[in-house]
C-alpha cells in the first residue's frame, strides 16, 4: 500500500541518515530490505531468544504447550528469517501485554541515541571509555535487579534493561572486540568484579591504535579503504565529534568514522564503526552482521542473567506474561456505599470466579478502597482466592463528612495496574482530594488506562443520612444533584481517558455494576478481547432527534456493547445497513440517563447508530474481537539523524509523530488508515498506513503532523473475508506549545538517588507558541519531592529555560524502591490549566558500587542416586545438600534454589543486609531430580551460586554438517547448516570454533538449552578476512555451562576451508599432502534454487509431494540429490535424484516426505535437502539446497467404513474422471467450433493460433506459486 508523501520523505531521509549510533536505531524507518541490523532487531531477537528458552521452562505462557518443539526450530533462523519473530510471539498466550513489554525495552535502548545522551561516550563505549562504559552496565544492572525484586514499577524496569542494552550491544559495533579475533561475546562485560579492564589489556592514552585510512586515489571500488587501518592488538574504540571525549590530537587514534563524524577527518582518518552494512557509513561495514550476531547473543546473555537472579515468577511479570486482562476496582466504603458495595461484591467476585474456570485466561486484580480519612488496604494479586477474600471482607463504614479521598485511590490503582486497563470507580460522593488531579490524569494517559466513574445518589445530603434512613429510602426518585465542581472533575477524567459518568440510583446499581462485565468477558476465549469501536461526547445542552453514526462491522466481531449516556430522556435506535434479520439486541439496563445495550449475531458490514436525546451525551460502543492493535507514539526529534523519542505528556503542536502499531489476531487482511478522532467522534485527519518489510513485516508506521487540538486514534483495515474493521483507541491526545524533557546528568544517567541525599533533576521547558507565563510544581508518590526551582517564568516564543527538581531519600531507603516522579506545566497558579507534563522514574541505588557478589560453599551432600537415575525407584531414593552463603559487601538479600522445582528449600533465619556472616541452606530431592543451583543475592543485586549433583551430565551430541568443506574468497561470508542431537543429559551449552589468522567463525546460535534426545538445527558462520590462498581446518565444539559433567566440552566435527585467491580464484590449496604441481584446480559449485515453503506439516501415515527447481550457476556437473532429517519419523526422496545439469539450466524437481503411522502429533522435523557433485576436484562436496520445518499434524479419524469402501471408492472416482474427461473434450469441441465460426465471420480480425489453447496440455507446472517461498542461492566460491 502506498505512504503518505511525509512519510516517504522521512523514511529516504532516516535511512541514508541514521549514521551516529551504536547499530542504528530505528532502520525500520527505511527500505526492509536493508542488510543492516538495528537496536530494535537486535534487542528484539535477544529478547526473544531469553523468552523462547524461559518458554520452554515455562510452557504454561504459551498457547498450546506443545509448542515448546516449535521453538526449537524457530531458534536457528531467529535472527536470519523475517518470518521467525512473528512464528515466536503467535505462540505466546498474553500476546498483546508481550509486544507492549517489548516495544517498551526497544525505545529505551533507541532513546539513548538522543540528546543529550548521545553526547555521552561512555554510553557508547566511544572514546575508549571502556571502565566508564562498564561501569555503567554494572550500575544499570544492579538497579535493574533490585527493582524487580521489589515487584512494583515495571514499566521503569524494562526503561533500565533498554538502557543498559544499548550499551553493551554497542561495544559489538563501536570497539575492536570483532577485529582481535573474538568469536564469543565477553560475558565478563556486565559482571562486577571483572579484571578485564587491566592495563595491558586496553590501549593507553597515548598509545597509537590507528592508521590513515586509504583515500579514494588509493583504492578501488572493490576494497574498503579502512579494512587495515587498525595497528594494535589491545582492546581500542573510535573517537566521535560533539560527544564529551574528544580525539587526541595527532596521537594516531581511531575515529567512529562515517559522514557524519568530523573527527574522521583528522589523523588517523576513517574510522572502526561497524553500526550498518553501508561503507559510506561504516568503515568496517564487512564485519557489521558479524557485530550484530554478538551483540544479539550477548542480549540474550544478559537476559538470561537477569531471569537467574530474579527466578521465574518475577521474570515472567518484566515480560508482561502473568496477565492478559485487569481488573481495577476503586470503590468508596463510607457508611452511605452499604448497599453498593453488596451489588459490587456479588458481581466481581462472579467475575473472578469465572475467571478462575476459564482455561487459559488470566487477570491482575486490583482493589483499592477508600473513605475519609483511609485509603486502603489495596491488593494487588494474580490469585482469584485472594481477590475474592479482599472482597468479602469490604465493609461500609465511616464517612461522617461528604467528600472522600477518591482521587488518592485512583492514583494508588493507577500505579499498580497494566497499562491500556480499564478502571471502575463507585463512589455516592465529590472527591475530597481534587489537587490529585492531575497525579491521576497525567498517569492515566501515560499509561492509555480508561477509568469509568458509577455514581450514585448524592453528596450534598449525605450528612443529613444514616445507614437505616439509605436501607429503607432506596427510591430511583430520591436523587439531588451533585456539586458542579465534583461533576466537572469526574467528567474532565473520563474525557481524557476515554471513559465514561455512569450516574444512577441507589436502587439500579445492581444493573450499572454489570459494565464491569457487560458480555461476559470473564468467560469468553482467551483470544477474544474488548475493543473499542465509537467514542462520542457532545457536550450542548440541547436536544438531537436523530444524531447518527456509522460502525463498521467486521467477520470476527462476536457482539458489542452500545452505552448512552444523556442528560434524560436517552433513545438508541440500531439498525443494520446490510438489513440483518437476525440482529439481537438486549437491553442490559435503562433508566432516565442510562441506556446499555447488547448486540449479537452481526454479520459484516456497517451498523447506523441514531441518538435521541436530551444533551449533553456520551456514546461508547465497545466489541468482542481477536483483532486489536498496541501502539507507540514518537517524536521524531530529528528528520537528519533519524532519532525519535516515545511521548510522555501532550504532543507538541507541528511536531512530526511517528506512530507504530502491531496487531493481534491472525485474520488481518490489510491496515490501511490513522484517522484522528474528534472528541464527538468525527473524523478529522487521516493518513495512509504503511506495513513494514523484511524483518519489519509484522509492524506498521505511519508519520504525520497532527492539526486537530484534541484527537483520538482510529485505525481502518480488512480482515481476511475483506470486511472492513474499525479500532479506537480510547485516550484523548491534546496538542500544546509547551515542552517538557529531562537534561540527564552523564555521572547519573539512570537517575539513581542515594539513601539520606539530595538528587537534582534537570528538566528543560520549551515554549513554541506565544509569550506565556508558566507555573511549575512537580509531585511523587513516595514524598521524595523538596523543591522546584523555578515555580514561575515567562517564556517568550522558542525560548528555553532549565527546572531543577529536588528530591531527597531518608536515610532508610530501600535499594530498589522507585519513586514516581511527574512535573507540571501549567498556565495558572492553582494548576486548573495543566498545558503539559512528563513522567519519570527515580531509584534507590547504592552510592558506593558493590562488585563482590556472596560467595558460596558446599558444606555437605547425602545420599546417592548412582544406579537408581532414571529408574521407577528413584522417587523412594532422596538425597540432601547443604550449602553455606557469606557476603561482605551490601549484605545478603535471598537465598532462593533452582533448576529443582520438585524438593524442598530450607533456609536458616537472617536479617537482610548480613554481612560477614554465614548462612546456612539446605536442599532435598529425590533422585528422579538429582540436581539443584542455590541462588544468592546481595541487597544491589549481585548474584553468587553453586550447583550440587548427585549424578554427573553426559555430554554427548550426535551432530550432522551439510557440508565438511567450504572455499570462499577474501573477505565473504559463508554459512555451514548442521542439525544437532542431544544425546546425553538434559543442560544448556556454548558452541565454539578454533581460532584461526585468516577466518572469522562462530556458531548460530551462540548457546542452546537441550533436553535429552532434543534436536535442534544452526549453521556456522564463516567469514575470510584476507586473501591468503591457504586451506584452515575449523573444529567445532560444545561446551557445557555446568561443571558437574562427565566432559566438559566436546568435538562436534571439522570443516576444511579453502580461502581462495582473487588472482588465481581456482588454485587451490596447498596441504603437506599435496603440492601446488601436482594438486588439480578446485571446480567452482554453485546452485540457485526455488525452494517451497519453509514450514510444512503432514499428517501421521501421509504423504507430502512438494515442487522445487535448481539452476546450475557454475560449469556442468552431474548432482546427486539427498534428504536429511533429523526425526525418523520422516523421511524423504528427490525425484529424479540424480541429474547433469548444463551451465545456466534449470530444472524442475519432486521432494516426497513420508510420514510414519506411528508420528507422534506435534513432532517438529527439520528436513535438509542437499546436493553432492561427482567431480572429485569440487570445491564443496556436499552442498545444502534448502531446509524445511515439518511439523506433524493430529491425524483426522477414518471410519471403518470409508476402510471398507476404500477401493470401491476408487474405482468410482476412476469412473467419475472418464466421464468428466468425456464432457471436457465435447466443451472443448463445441467452443473451439465457436471460436472458428466467431473468426470467419469478423474478416477484419487476425485469425488466431487454435493450438493456444492447447499449449499447457500434456506438461506438468513444476512451479506452482502457493508452493514456492523464497530463492536461494548456494555458492562456496
């Protein structure tokens, strides 16, 4: 689909201009075709390799736990296949939550690239600023941990683990780690107490790293001109302009290089980056995908570091999975809510309880209550029995005043709930705490919650009432109006979030409080979620006989819930467009200013909504759908560097935005439109859409420069009946002048605070519009805030002004704990006209970095499992083990097991923050579970473990290459695929390959996790990096992560690589066998081939015939064609298997898999088909064509009596062909009869050719489209 022009402009700008990043940020902005691997896709497939591996651990996240196999083969093309990203998160159950998660980590790592951290080296390992750069990993990681072991502010732990990302992946791109010959990720680069950094190791100030890079005279367009510019051997990075370090002068120090770096120009020019794959850009471009593959391994490293310290149950809340829908119920207890509270216990606790029926769907549930003087106590829990203790024990009481401190609770749920929840408020009186207002709004929007306010009889009175005048006064006529003030407040809040003032009767309470699941949502599939469709607010005081509104109503909408809302007399009338008979309306509730609806059995099409009524009203219309989208919305700060940041507050009016959205639900057809939504939900603007490409497909963007005031977001698209479909997002976005950012300090960039001290925040305001006077204030919700410097200036058009925030810690801080912090613009003093705002987190950390994690020791083992293993009798067999933990830093936090979720933990008692003191633990298991990991962690999160086995790990591996010998020139890249069986205990290992002077190599995946009997497939990667005419031999090996193994590594196989000369491409090597007189030329190999589709599936006992072709690029030579599979279940042919191709010719093949009857359903096969060469001098002897994934279907029941009649049945059929045969030959007679007296009698027409027709009969179509996926080509020279 087209782009809007904005968009294309942008997208050509960002790509030939994102070059002064670590990696680049977001080349999703640019063609999908590009070879370069951003942050977004390298935090992205880290992120989802630590999920696919926690997955397996943790089947119950996913949508079918047998899945657990997919992921296996998935992982091999993680980071090469567009497609495998979204084959990984079409598993995951809590699908949408996950994608926020993730798209949460991606923005904070690609935030770093703006100002003011991009001017920060050490951010960015730049500047040989490796101990600084370090150090800030350390820190980063260490308030990551302690965060989320406090379990709260989770948003703010993922904003830390992006930060922290971007700086270890840039070290991959920005040093010379890849050039020294590093073939693994240094895993010591977050870890405290690391000795890395020694002198002698990194380069000295003074000490020359680089020479003059090749100018253009110099060189020709087939050498980089950098690629020897590098003259040491120690561990050095590039040199950037306009950060804080600058180049030495004359030093001969490296440069980042690229257009954009000025310092490129001055000795030694050029630079070392390997950010992208464009030389323009990146000088050592031919080692960028090199870079990325370590930077995405070490994400996943890092990750997997982080699930240790935290365990399961807290990981799994960081990756959003432990939720799929909330709850958040704010409900007032006074005196005067008795009867309320009863109608709201009995419809939340049948709400919970369905919920804990339904399979497959699970909830956060959040109940905070509130009077006057109390707030609380709140729950927080994912456990239905809790929430429905809390429940029962809700008691009315209290309240001797009217307004009550409903704005605290609010703001209380707000800080616990997910983002994009839905809160229900119910309250009969005004809010006490109005100046919390603000608080509320400015964290609602942040995170898109839409808050619904039910409120019921009448503040002003309340006073004058007691509980036994409520119980028997309970009228639908006894109602007195509430104060404008309270009215205002409850409408401007529902306004801003989306949502809605349910005001009614004490007596139809138990009617309203069905909102809270109006279409049972509770009890409806996993999949299906509550959408929305149409938000209007019409705010005159008049009356509208026929206001209408069209809905669109897609294939996969199951109902909806129409809620209207007026000052009296509200009227809906719905009518079907198409004339839907059988269109079912219910009414769930009516009164004199309250009508909800329920609509079923739709069918596609539009629904025409006519309103009557006296106004002011609302209109909500909501559905049940699988289809729904998540969203981001961006500044594009600047259109040359291509850097965007995510909008907290108010969009700045005549700011480009960039908006990406990723949907749910696999029956998406097309999305088409961003329309901007009035608040009486009118179109206002719209903008074509724009689908991603390559590793991008599954995303959307769209740019645009909003002009509406106020707006809502709608998106249009297909769904796959190609009905179209309408979404509505429900927070309002309102444009202003004023903006606010945060100026982060480069010593405190994660805006730590120390117990007992003072932390300054910076924060810069802008002013694009007309000279105004703006008042500032600034809140939290752990009283850290002191003071605000300055509370009031005037800014006159683009000026600028710096406030400094003060907060200070008491001095029994808790590491870990997180203020939220939000700042204030307003344009009047009492902040009644908030104009913008901005939300930021602040942390406890520890002033004093502590690198020493606690140390461990086993102290005693009982008990033998030797003989009993893997035997009925060894669940009768137990073993214990007991350990010792000491700490002499911070102090000890935990001591928690793992990898043993079958025995028992005892630990002796200790206060937190021992130290110098050992503590004892104890573990006991039986022998079926022979192994644990004792877990340590100090109070700043550093990590120390031991492992105890009662049985050694067999290491041992059956392992399959395509190929045991590969040639290739200077400076390509060759891939080797293997496929891999476990065939020792289950345990997760490295891959590694020897080093060598001439060969860049390494494994994909770096590390794999493998049960026992477990396959699984990857490649090697080769890369020659000079042209030496010389054969190297490459061992690979396995190495187990644990030490209790009976080998700690393991040879996997060799291969022999020729890298040959660009002179002489076919002498070949030289070996102490052979002679260069004697030894033949090397014959070039290399096939292109059209292969199918590379996920398949079959049934037990079936047959799959599948069409591919292959193309001889090379000389002609005779192929013998073979199928591996690492599953016996299914085997494979190629028909013909033995051919001669001619150079250039192209010819048609039949791949036939056959499965067994026995297959068990789910089974994951990787299928490889490779092609051997008979010539003896080949420079490949067997070379992979394409691989497949087949996965193994349920086989569909046959009856006996389709058996029986089975060859009956085939001699109809046979019958049935002959006559169809017959009567196709007679139409074609009759039509070609047709066809020649039609051209006799036109004489001015050109007879045509009668055999046209017939030009495909009697020829097979090898090709046919829905079979063919991709074209590959093979080549080893």
């Amino acid at each position: 689909m087209k782009s809007s022009l904005p968009l294309t402009i942008f997208l050509s700008v960002a790509y030939l201009s994102l070059t002064v990043k670590a990696f680049l940020p977001r080349i999703n902005l640019a063609s999908g075709e590009s070879e370069t691997k951003d942050h977004t896709l390298i935090t992205r497939y880290g992120l989802l390799k630590t999920s696919m591996l926690f997955f397996m651990d943790n089947p119950q996240y996913l949508r079918d736990k047998t899945l657990t196999g997919f992921l296996f083969d998935v992982l091999r093309d993680l980071s090469e296949t567009p497609n495998a990203a979204k084959d990984i998160i079409d598993t995951i159950s809590p699908k949408i939550k996950f994608i926020n998660a993730i798209n949460e980590i991606e923005s904070a790592n690609v935030e770093m690239d703006s100002f003011p951290m991009n001017t920060v080296a050490a951010i960015h390992f730049d500047g040989e600023q490796f101990l600084e750069g370090s150090q800030r990993l350390i820190r980063l990681r260490q308030e990551l941990i302690t965060l989320l072991l406090r379990g709260d502010k989770l948003q703010h732990a993922r904003n830390l683990a992006g930060n922290a990302l971007h700086t270890l992946q840039s070290f991959y791109s920005r040093s010379n780690w890849i050039e020294l010959g590093n073939t693994l990720p240094l895993n010591a680069l977050a870890q405290p107490g690391s000795d890395i950094w020694q002198e002698n190791i990194i380069a000295g100030a003074t000490e020359p790293t680089c020479r003059d890079c090749l100018s253009d005279e110099q060189s020709n367009e087939s050498t980089d001109t950098c690629v020897n510019n590098l003259i040491t051997w120690k561990l050095t990075s590039g040199y950037r302009s306009g950060q804080d370090i600058k180049k030495p002068v004359d030093m001969g120090k490296c440069s980042h290089g690229g257009q954009t770096d000025d310092s490129r120009l001055r000795p030694a020019t050029g630079g070392i980056n390997k950010d992208s794959s464009s030389k323009l850009e990146s000088p050592h471009a031919s080692l960028h995908k090199i870079a990325a593959d370590m930077a995405f391994e070490a994400t996943s490293i890092f990750l997997n570091d982080v699930r240790s310290a935290v365990g399961d149950d807290i990981f799994a809340k960081f990756l959003n999975l432990q939720s799929k829908k909330t709850m958040a119920l704010v409900i007032d207890v006074s005196g005067s809510m008795h009867d309320e509270i009863d109608d709201v216990k009995k419809i939340s606790i049948e709400f919970v309880r369905q919920t804990l029926e339904k399979k497959g769907a699970s909830f956060t549930y959040i109940l905070v209550p509130f009077s006057d003087p109390e707030v609380g106590p709140m729950t927080v829990t994912s456990k239905g029995d809790v929430v429905i203790e809390a429940v029962n024990n809700l008691i009315a009481s209290g309240g001797g005043d009217c307004p009550e401190l409903g704005m605290t609770g609010l703001y209380q749920a707000l800080l616990h709930c997910l983002p994009e929840s839905i809160i229900y408020y119910f309250s009969d009186a005004d809010a006490k705490d109005e100046w919390r207002r603000n608080e509320v709004t400015s964290l609602a929007k942040q995170k898109r919650v839409k808050i619904n306010f039910i409120l019921s009889g009448q503040c002003s009175s309340r006073r004058r009432r007691d509980l036994s005048q409520i119980r028997t006064k309970r009228s639908a006529n006894h109602r007195a109006r509430r104060t404008v003030q309270g009215q205002a407040l409850y409408k401007d809040l529902a306004t801003q979030t989306g949502g809605q003032v349910l005001e009614t009767s004490k007596a139809a309470v138990a009617d309203i409080v069905k909102v809270i699941d109006p279409v049972g949502f509770s009890n409806s599939s996993a999949d299906l979620k509550e959408v929305g469709l149409l938000s209007v607010e019409e705010s005159r005081a008049q009356y509208f006989s026929s206001d209408i509104f069209l809905v669109d109503i897609d294939s996969t909408l199951e109902s909806l819930v129409l809620i209207l809302t007026a000052a009296s007399s509200p009227g809906l009338q719905i009518t079907s467009v198409q004339g839907n008979s059988n269109m079912q309306e219910k009414i769930i509730t009516s009164s004199s200013t309250l009508s909800v609806e329920e609509v079923t059995n739709l069918v596609s099409g539009s629904l025409k909504l006519t309103v009557s009524c006296n106004g002011p009203y609302t209109l909500q219309v909501t559905g049940s759908s699988p289809i729904d989208f998540t969203y981001q919305l961006l500044d594009v700060e600047d259109m040359v560097r291509g850097t965007t940041r995510r909008v907290v507050g108010n969009p700045l009016r005549g700011q480009m935005l960039l908006l990406t959205l990723n949907f749910v639900g696999q029956n998406i057809d097309a999305v088409s439109n961003l329309t901007l939504v009035g608040v009486d939900g009118t179109d206002l603007q719209t903008f074509n859409i724009t689908q991603g490409e390559g590793f991008y497909q599954d995303s959307y963007y769209v740019t645009f420069i909003p002009s509406p005031d106020r707006f809502r977001l709608k998106v249009t698209g297909f769904d796959t009946s190609g009905a179209r479909f309408q979404r509505v997002k429900p927070t309002l976005f309102t444009l202003g002048n004023v903006k606010l950012s945060q100026n982060v300090d480069s010593r405190n960039n994660s805006n730590a605070i120390f117990p007992g001290e003072t932390l300054e925040l910076e924060i810069n305001v802008e002013n694009s519009g007309d000279t105004q006077t703006l008042y500032f204030t600034a809140s939290d919700d752990l009283s850290y805030f002191n003071s605000i410097s300055s509370n009031q200036s005037t800014l006159g058009k683009n000026d600028t002004l710096t406030l400094r925030v003060t907060l200070v810690a008491p001095s029994n801080a808790t590491y870990g704990v997180t203020s939220t912090v939000t700042v204030f613009a307003a344009q009047n003093s009492d902040f009644s006209q908030v104009v913008n705002f901005m939300v930021l987190f602040v942390t406890v950390a520890s002033k004093d970095t502590d690198l020493s994690p606690p140390s461990c020791n086993v102290t005693n083992q009982t008990g033998s499992c030797a003989g009993v293993y893997g035997r009925p009798e060894c669940m009768s067999s137990t073993w214990f083990a007991h350990v010792t933990f000491s700490d002499t830093g911070e102090g000890l936090l935990s001591i928690t097991s793992r990898e043993n979720r079958n025995g028992s933990l005892t630990v002796a008692t200790f206060s937190q923050g021992a130290v110098n003191t050992s503590i004892q633990a104890s573990f006991q298991s039986n022998c079926c579970h022979p192994k644990v990991v004792f877990v340590g962690l100090d109070l700043v999160g550093n990590m120390g473990t031991c492992s105890v086995s009662l049985i050694p790990d067999i290491v041992a591996f059956g392992a399959k290459p395509n190929t045991t010998a590969v040639s290739l020139r200077s400076e390509e890249t060759t891939k080797v695929p293997f496929t891999l069986t476990n065939l020792g205990s289950r345990g997760s290992f490295s891959f590694h390959v020897t080093k060598t002077a001439s060969l860049i190599s390494y494994v994909i995946p770096f590390s794999l996790a493998l049960d026992a009997n477990a396959s699984a497939a990857g490649h090697v990667v080769i890369a020659s990096r000079n042209d030496t005419n010389q054969l190297e031999k490459l061992t690979v090996t396995a190495v187990a992560q644990s030490d209790t193994v009976n080998n700690k590594e393991v040879t996997l196989f060799d291969i022999q690589v020729s890298v040959l000369s660009e002179t002489q491409p076919t002498t070949p090597a030289t070996t102490p066998f052979t002679t260069p007189a004697t030894t033949p030329a090397l014959k070039q190999i290399r096939l292109e081939a059209v292969a199918p589709k590379s996920h398949q599936s079959i049934k037990p006992g079936a047959r799959l015939e599948l069409n591919f072709s292959v193309t001889n690029l090379a000389a002609v030579e005779t192929f013998t064609f073979n199928v591996l599979s690492n599953q016996s279940s299914i085997t494979g042919r190629v028909q013909s298997s033995s051919v001669s191709l001619e150079s250039n010719q192209t010819t048609p093949f039949l791949l036939i898999l056959s499965s067994q009857q026995d297959a068990s359903p789910g089974t994951v096969t990787q299928v490889n088909v490779t092609a051997t060469p008979a010539s003896h001098n080949a420079d490949i002897r067997q070379l992979g064509i394409f691989s497949l994934t087949v996965t193994t279907d349920r086989k569909l029941p046959v009856k006996n009596d389709d058996l029986e009649n089975e060859d009956s049945g085939k001699e109809i059929g046979l019958e049935k062909w002959k006559l169809g045969l017959i009567i196709g030959a007679v139409t074609f007679s009759v039509l070609l009869i047709t066809l020649l007296v039609i051209c006799r009698i036109n004489h001015d027409s050109k007879k045509r050719p009668i055999n046209r027709a017939n030009s495909n009969h009697g020829a097979t179509n090898h090709l046919q489209p829905d079979n063919i996926d991709l074209v590959i080509v093979n080549s080893h020279a």
